[in-house]
C-alpha cells in the first residue's frame, strides 16, 4: 500500500535544521576557542592554543575544577544508583500501605525548582541556626554537627548530598518502572531454588534492570559533568574555590566577557562529554547484544 | 471524538496566540509602564521603595525592583549586559575603570550629563560615573559622608578594661581577652563574598602614607601589590584575626544583613560597618543606646589615616531599554529635595546624599571623628582594576583563611587580575 522507503529530500528540512541550529553553532563555539574573542575589543584574533595552554596552565585552577566535577559525577552517580534502587525495591515490594504517597513524597525534590531547593539547603545547614545542627545537638550528636558548607573539605560532599536528595526520586521512578517489567516467575523461580533476598537481587533483579541502569547512568553522567545551578546557588564554587566546578568557570567566563576563554573551557567539556558518551554506548551496546 | 478533542484544542491555541498579538498591538497599548531595576542586595532601601510607590501614584510608571544577592549580582549583570538583556535601570558601583570594563557604559548606558540634577550632584562623586566628559550614572547613596569603620559596643570595652584600638596589637589584644571571657569579639559577613574585601581595600590611605605615591605608581605599572610589605602586613593580620577566632566560628556563613542583630544582642563586641551604623542600630531596635557605641579606624597595618571614598552604588539607564525617558524621570524625581528629604530622614545609616542643598545629620561624636585631619582615598577608587575584580579579592582571602592560599598568593592574584584586566582594556601603561 505504502512505499517503504520516503525519497531522500523529505529528510533535507530536518537536516538544515539541524545543521543550521545545532552543528553550525558547536563548530563555532569550538572554533571561537582558538580566539581572544572578549568584549572588550571588537577585533577577533586567532591566537592558537593560547586559551587551551591557560587552562592546563599549573598556575591555572582549572585541573582541581575539572576534579571537582569529575568527583561530583562520581558520588553523584553512585549514591543516586544505589539509593534510588533500594527506594525502589522497596516501593515496589517493601511497603503496602500509602505507596502511592511515598512514591509521590520521594518524586516530589524533583519537581522543586534548583534555587528553591539551594534557598532552602543553605538555610538548613547554617553550622549555628540551621536545622540540621540543631537537630543533632538536640539529640546529643554534636559531634556531627558539622559546617557542612563552609569547610573547604565538606563543602563539595554536602553539594553533592543535596542534589542526590533532590535527584534521587528522578532515578527511583526509572529504576521502578524497569522493576515492573521484571516477571515475578523469575523471583518465584529463584525462591523454589532457595535464593535469598540478596541472590534474588543480584541474580534476577540487576540483570533484568541493567537497560535502565544503563539509561540512568547515561543521564546522571551528562548532568554531573554539566552541573551548574546546584552549585552556583548553594555555595558560589566557595568557600574560597573549593567547591567550583567547569560550568561555574564558564559562566564567570561568560560574565567577564572572556568569550574566547569561554568557548574553550566549553570545547574541553565536549571532548570529556564526547569520550564519556562513547563509552556510555558501547556499554549500552553490549548490555542490549546480551539480551 | 479525539478528532474533536483535537480540533477544539487546536481552536482554543489558535484563539490565545491571536488574542496575545492583538494585546500586543494594540488591546494592551494603553497600559501603564513598568521600569525594570536590577540592584544588588542592600542597594536599594525600604525608603527609596517607598518613594518609587510615590512615583506610581504621581505619573503610572511602576518600577519593579529586582534585587539579586550580593555574591550573584556582578556575574549576572555583566550577564545580562553581555547578551543584550538588560533591565531599563541597573545598579552598579562607580568608579571610572568599573564604568568602563564591568559595564561599558558607552555602549551600555545612557549619557546622563544634561539631566536637571547633573549639575547638582557633587563633583567628586559625579567624576567617579564620568567617562570622557559624559556622565552616565546617578550616586544615590551616602558616599562622602559615611566611611567604612569598626563600630565597637563601649559598655563591652568598658566592662573587660580594653581600651579603643590604634593599631593592630590592640584589637588583637582586645579579641584576645573577649574570647577568654567567652564574648565573640567581632562580627565579620564573610559569606556575602565583598565585606571582608572591605578589610584590605579602604585601608589605602594607609598604603599610601607608607609608600607616598603608590597609587600613581600602581596605575602607570611601575610598582605591584605583590611585595609591599604593607599590603603584606594588612593580609596576614586579616589571616590572623581569622585563625584566632576573632571573627567567631561562623564568619564563613555569616551575612551583612544580620549586623543589627548581632550587635544588638550584645554578645558581639564589634563589626566593620558605616560610621552612621548607630542610628541603623537605633532604628532596628529602638531600645539601643547611642551612646553605648563608638567608632574607630579599622586598624589593620596600624592604620590611623581616615579612609573616603566617592565611588558607590550608582543607577544607569540601559541605552537598550525602552523606556529611557520614563527612566530619567524616575532619576529626576529621586532628586527633588521633598524626596531627598524623605530618603535621608528614612534612612537609619545615611547621613546625608551627595546633592547639593542636601541636610547632613550625623551625632556630634561621629562628625568629630570624620574630622581626622589625615584622610585619603580607598584604593578601590584610587587604583585602577581594583574594584572590577572586588568578588575576586573576597574569594582569594576565603581561600586564604582556609588555608588554599597565602597572603603573598592573594597579592599576586591581585597583580595577574588587574594585568588581564588592563590588557583588556589596551591600557598603554601595560602594553610594553
């Protein structure tokens, strides 16, 4: 009835498009990095590697940056994996009664915007009026009452606690809905064979849910290496530089005027975003050719 | 049925985007205007609101005050400058290297210089928002009248015999002996990112009295901040209060906005404030006794010079804006003595406005210690690229307290900054 294939040129609109919004544009940004575009000369000069030089620079802060990022990716990833999948777990077997309403409270910091949210987290972890302390000293754990945002060697770890609390409900919704699809003859299967909780989770639960770890671990590596508002709004990169990340740097690139700087800090993070993704695939082609 | 779903939904779209653009062209043609004025936090007082709800009532223009923390406010301006979205007023410190490099007022504001209150605004303040020959921004702030000092709660001194410091031995001294009697010495704002900046930059004079010359030294590239062993002393002395505990445990969370209830509380002994603080004081907890509180010169480097600075919170025009002429009426109406009146006398720490005919009101003490003979400008107005890179200085010091950088690693941070800022700009002293 209908011709398979659609002639070629249906497809050129799509491709302009693209090319014209999202390709033209990135070959730009990556080109201007070779400048000393900045908006206090209207001239544009080809200077080399000069921006790429600056930021391997040792006198440069970017490399503890990038570390920055990289460690806030890193945890991030972990501690949203493992938490939202055993609030998933046990959302999904764990509890009967109002499951509804604590699928919709741990969904609910998702929904939050950022800057309510960092608003908020820096309120609640003054080291003297916030809640957080108070509550600890309350409670005879003053020990732990910590200056979670204002010690230079806390600071990164109470920035990445907050987003996992506010991403965390994201990746429980993914990892619950990838739990659904799992056939109960299986975890019956595996009972009758004597599989406790944790063979069950480890023989049946992880590897039928593996396509949708894969696909959160995509997501949570692009936003960990892109992250920007979480930390701008909570901390500002302080105290001091400790907890600045790439984008933070960017942005301050930006705002300074220093477009060239900018754009390469940008190309930097391409290429790191590129190689991840790469990676990222294949790991999701494997896991998908195992199926 | 979905295809009527559909087709109503797709009726009611297409009635919505119709009834907007005809409320664009024409049906909301007639509404009142709103200016748009972005100011960081503690710019704008309650006073001026109330004088911009004036400004409704008398001629229909609103004016919507966005106001944007304090560690945020330089990035997003120089933002939104940057991409073309500017609001119709903008906030900004003047000072002529600030007007050029953070808002390129040539380009980005509106020359203010014919405007009925020009001629009327003090020259020295008017010269810190002229650049060649053309002004572009408007100093509604307290700026000659009041300088940066350390407020100090005299029945504290008086009750733990210390007497008032003139120089740093002194206050070192007097924090000392408050911490053992457990009284947190000072309040210091560090998590604002610009108060402590405050520390080392309005002690310029004092520079200045040590090497005469500097600042013109400075600004023709013929001397460095790195290696003045008086910038030195004044670092590691901030580096020092700071490690001793002067400051309390939580300088690094504490804001700006507290000072009033801090002081008031009467467990802090001192904060580096405005010398009208009291009758800020005053105003917030109208129990307070003036007398109770004194003032003396932040005595980092044994400083004794009285810091002064013209330069202040300044409102520009953005040329992009829509509606310069409603803005300059705003401006204009700000200036009429009735409403300079209402903002001086509504105002707890200002002392008077940089207008001609303006009252000064300051208490007898105060006005006796701004008096100091030995005066000079802060080098924030004194130096070029000083003040653009403020936010900058105030994350290298924080980086210094918790032990990221030394003081010589904060003066030479300086020097890096202000050489880009100067390539930038093609200063011809740095283009050798």
């Amino acid at each position: 009835m209908y011709a398979k294939h659609y002639p070629f040129y249906f497809l050129v609109p799509v491709l302009v498009l693209y090319f014209v919004f999202f390709i033209l544009p990135s070959l730009l940004g990556i080109g201007y990095s070779f400048t000393d575009w900045s908006t206090y000369s209207d001239q544009i000069s080809y200077i080399g590697l000069d921006n790429f030089r600056r930021i391997f620079s040792p006198g440069e802060n970017y490399l503890a940056y990038m570390g920055n990022t990289l460690i806030f990716t890193a945890v991030t990833i972990i501690l949203k994996t493992v938490i939202g999948l055993a609030l998933a777990i046990l959302l999904s077997e764990g509890v009967k009664r109002f499951a509804n309403f604590y699928r919709l409270a741990i969904y609910l910091p998702a929904v939050l915007p950022t800057l309510v949210v960092a608003l908020i987290f820096r309120s609640i972890l003054h080291p003297a009026t916030g809640a957080l302390n108070m509550f600890l000293r309350s409670i005879g754990l003053d020990v732990l009452a910590l200056p979670w945002l204002i010690d230079a060697r806390l600071a990164l770890y109470s920035v990445i606690g907050v987003d996992t609390w506010k991403g965390v409900g994201y990746i429980t919704v993914i990892l619950l809905a990838g739990l659904q699809t799992i056939p109960r003859d299986y975890y019956e299967a595996a009972e009758i064979d004597g599989a406790g909780f944790w063979a069950r989770l480890w023989h049946v639960t992880l590897p039928m849910l593996m396509p949708a770890i894969v696909v959160i671990t995509v997501l949570n590596v692009l936003y960990g290496l892109r992250v920007f508002d979480i930390v701008y709004a909570l901390t500002n990169g302080g105290p001091g530089y400790a907890t600045e990340v790439i984008y933070t740097e960017i942005f301050k690139a930006f705002s300074m005027g220093q477009y060239g700087l900018g754009t390469a800090l940008s190309t930097v993070m391409f290429v790191v975003l590129l190689v991840a993704g790469y990676f990222v695939i294949r790991l999701l082609e494997r896991s998908s050719g195992q199926e | 049925m979905t295809k009527g779903i559909v087709h109503a939904l797709a009726t009611a779209a297409l009635a919505t985007v119709a009834m907007v653009a005809l409320g664009n062209s024409a049906g909301f043609a007639q509404d009142k205007v709103t200016l748009t004025y972005l100011a960081s936090q503690g710019w704008v007082y309650d006073a001026e609101q109330a004088l911009g709800k004036k400004f409704e009532e008398k001629t229909g223009i609103a004016i919507d005050y966005q106001i944007v923390p304090a560690d945020q406010y330089f990035n997003l301006l120089r933002t939104k400058l940057n991409s073309g979205e500017a609001p119709d007023i903008f906030g900004g410190q003047s000072g002529v290297t600030d007007l050029k490099l953070q808002y390129n007022v040539e380009k980005n504001a509106v020359d203010l210089s014919n405007e009925p209150w020009a001629s009327k605004l003090d020259p020295l303040v008017a010269a810190q928002s002229t650049v060649n020959g053309k002004l572009y921004g408007m100093t509604y702030w307290d700026t000659v009248g009041n300088s940066w000092v350390v407020n100090y709660n005299k029945k504290i001194f008086a009750e733990n015999g210390i007497a008032v410091p003139t120089d740093y031995a002194g206050l070192k001294s007097a924090c000392v002996t408050l911490l053992a009697k457990g009284i947190q010495p000072m309040f210091e704002p560090i998590a604002d990112g610009w108060h402590h900046v405050l520390w080392f930059a309005e002690l310029g004079p004092r520079y200045e009295e040590a090497t005469p010359g500097l600042a013109a030294q400075l600004n023709a590239n013929k001397a460095t901040f790195a290696g003045n062993p008086t910038m030195l002393a004044a670092v590691t002395q901030l580096k020092d209060l700071y490690d001793s505990g002067c400051w309390g445990k939580n300088a690094l969370a504490d804001t700006f906005a507290d000072r009033t209830k801090v002081m008031a509380s009467g467990q802090v002994a001192m904060v580096v404030a405005a010398s009208g603080f009291g009758a800020e004081l005053k105003n917030d907890y109208p129990q307070t006794n003036l007398d109770d509180y004194g003032v003396f010169l932040m005595p980092l480097a044994d400083n004794q010079v009285l810091n002064l600075n013209p330069a202040g919170p300044t409102m520009f025009i953005s040329s992009a804006s829509p509606h310069i002429a409603e803005a300059k009426q705003y401006l204009e109406f700000l200036t009429q003595p009735d409403n300079m009146k209402y903002f001086v006398d509504n105002v707890p720490n200002a002392t008077g406005l940089p207008f001609e005919g303006v009252a000064k009101k300051l208490p007898p003490a105060i006005q006796a210690f701004m008096a100091n003979p030995k005066r000079g400008t802060v080098y924030q107005t004194a130096v070029n690229y000083v003040n653009p890179q403020w936010m900058d200085i105030g994350k290298d010091l924080t980086a210094m307290f918790t032990g990221a950088m030394t003081p010589e690693g904060v003066l030479t941070s300086i020097d890096k900054r202000r050489a880009e800022l100067a390539k930038a700009a093609k200063d011809p002293a740095w283009q050798q």
